[in-house]
C-alpha cells in the first residue's frame, strides 16, 4: 500500500486529469439516478447505508454490525444487503448463515453472520436484487446496505459515511487513480452523518483538520472505534487474557495502528512482532509457513490475528491462533457533542429513514 502512495505522488500530474473525469462521470451517474433516468429499487421498507468513499473504509463492519444489533432490541427485522466481492456464492442471490464458509460470501458477511446470528443477510453482485427477494420471504422492518455508498442502484433515505485520517489529510478529494476515492468531493453531499473512524486519543490532534474539512458541511461527524471484550481460539472457546505471555499480532496495513491500540489496551502489552499485510492480500501455504516460523523465531506461544485477517488465514496447523470479538465504541459528534444513538433514534422516529416516493407519485 505504501509504494502505491508513493507511485500516486510522483506521478499526481499525469493521474490527477482521470481522477478528475473520473469524478465528473460519478457526479453525471448520482444525477441521473437522482433524476429517475437511470432505474433504482425503492425499498418497501425503511433504508440505510453504510459505506464509505474507499473500497477498505474501515468501521463499515461494526456500524452495520450496530444497526443489526439497535434493530433488533427494537423487535424490528433487519435485512443486510451486500456485494460478494471476491467471494463466490454458490448461488445469486445468497443467504449468509454463521455456519456460510468465508469463500461463500467473503470476511466481513461471515463475521456479521456470526456476530448476529438471528439477522437476514444476503449477498448478490446485483443488491437490489437481494433486496427483492429479501421482501418477498421476509418483509423486513429496516434495509442495511452494506458498502453501496457509490452504487445507487438502491435508493436510500439515509446515507451514513464512514471516513478515515487519511481520507481528510492527503488523501482528500483523491479519486482514483490519483486517490483511493471512489467518487469525488460533490459525493458527500448525500451523506446524512459522517463516522470517523478514529480513537480517542487520537481526536485532539486530529480536531482542528476535522473542522476544517467536515464542518462546512453541515452534517453530524461521529467517532467510530473498536474496543476488545473477549478472545476468541481457532478451536472456538474463549478467553479474557493470554496469561501475560508473549504474541504475535496479524493486522491488514489500513488497520495496523488501531488493531495494535486496541490489543495493547486489552492485554496491556504490546506484540512482541507485528505482521502487516496489504488488505487484499490471500494467504498462500507459504505465507502461513513464515508466519508459524515467525512465532518461532521470536518465541511467541500464541498467534493473534484481527478479526479481519482472522478468516482469510483460515488457520495455521499448528498454532495457537487466537482472534478477539470487538465491542463497538461509538463517540459523541465532534461538532456539536450530540451521542450517536439518540441523533440515530429521533431520525428513526421522526421519519427520516422512510422511503421517498418516486417523481410523479
């Protein structure tokens, strides 16, 4: 990920013209789905999404992983709506279960199906398809779609997007191939709230750049970070502490920071080696070979892997490899001091989340 960076600096001049059409065709696209020129589902039900402008916005998981969860309290019916990604269903569109094998329906839908196991989540390369069919064995209370910000072949009535550091520091209004950005600035325009996914300790320094960015806006910007409340073994049981000995953590580049502020906290040590990979990085024989040889070498009895890097390695004969069960930690809005659930619950009540009639209705 790093040498992207550095490739996207030094050849900004020549990348910046085609993010800048690429910028103007998504603008183009949100008009015409605005307009009803190009075909959207309206959900019969309430619909929210989550997404972000880059296609490894981190919090997307735990936000929709909330939603599920603040839904559910409530006696509603969730349906969570997704792309496979890099997956392959063994049929379109398709129902994830806690049991689904993460080759079915990629990391993120297997986790959420195991963190709420009682929710309906469905995976399709056409969304609104799953959405349909979701209505028709369903009819659920409340549409999450997962990472659709840019796909606007649903339509929404709220839009909650995720943002990172690094999405208001250098990489700000940088759509690829200059940038990571799906679309440019006019996108965060839909947005009805902004999640930073950001620690605590972190906001003070960040503050005065969040201001400047987000605050003409008008729009609430919330804090979105994980906070470990258990650990979790291959083999499935649990523990709270690893006993004060020695670990190894496994964490994706984008995460490497927050996954080791959250560890240290949890266990009160840092890892002893920390392995950082590229986010879209699959694990080869190999790799898993040099990993267990890491443990090794460095004398590490136990392997910690994030919840994200945990499904993908799809273990380590061998090792003792552990994960953790996040607790998501949603902070007040940066702007205004306002929580989180009461903002989410009055637009629930006052109507904010029910679907918009079509032009002409």
């Amino acid at each position: 990920m790093h040498d992207l960076y550095l490739w996207q600096r030094r050849l900004r001049p020549l990348l910046i013209p085609p993010a800048a059409l690429r910028s103007l065709f998504m603008r183009a696209k949100a008009a015409l789905y605005a307009k009803n020129i190009l075909p959207a589902w309206l959900p019969p039900a309430p619909s929210v999404c989550v997404g972000g402008l880059t296609p490894s916005a981190r919090g997307k998981m735990m936000l929709s992983a909330w939603l599920l969860g603040w839904a559910e309290a409530r006696g509603l019916r969730p349906a969570l709506l997704a792309m496979p990604g890099n997956a392959k269903p063994p049929r379109l569109p398709f129902p994830v279960t806690p049991a689904t094998p993460f080759a079915h329906c990629g990391p993120q839908m297997g986790l959420l199906a195991r963190y709420r196991p009682g929710a309906a989540i469905w995976a399709d390369t056409r969304p609104a398809r799953a959405g349909k069919e979701a209505w028709k064995t369903l009819s659920p209370d409340l549409f999450i779609l997962h990472d659709l910000f840019s796909d606007l072949s649903i339509r929404r009535q709220t839009d909650l997007v995720l943002l990172e550091p690094h999405d208001l520091d250098k990489g700000w209004n940088r759509p690829f191939p200059a940038g990571f950005w799906r679309e440019g600035l006019p996108a965060l325009a839909r947005a009805a709230a902004f999640v930073l996914h950001i620690g605590p300790r972190d906001i003070p320094a960040r503050k005065a750049l969040i201001e400047r960015r987000l605050k003409r806006l008008g729009k609430p910007v919330f804090t979105i970070h994980p906070r470990i409340w258990r650990l979790r073994h291959a083999d499935g049981r649990t523990a709270d502490t690893l006993n004060n000995e020695p670990y190894l953590l496994i964490t994706p580049q984008s995460n490497q920071d927050m996954a080791a502020k959250a560890v240290q906290a949890f266990l009160g040590a840092p890892p002893r080696l920390k392995i950082v990979f590229p986010d879209s990085h699959r694990f080869t024989p190999q790799d898993k070979a040099q990993i267990a040889a890491d443990a090794a070498r460095v004398r590490t009895p136990h392997i910690l892997a994030t919840n994200d890097a945990f499904p993908i390695l799809d273990g380590l004969p061998g090792c003792n490899l552990w994960t953790y069960d996040p607790d998501v930690t949603l902070g007040p809005c940066l702007l205004t001091g306002q929580a989180f659930t009461p903002w989410w619950d009055a637009r629930w009540a006052g109507g904010g989340c029910a679907p918009a009639p079509r032009r002409g209705e």
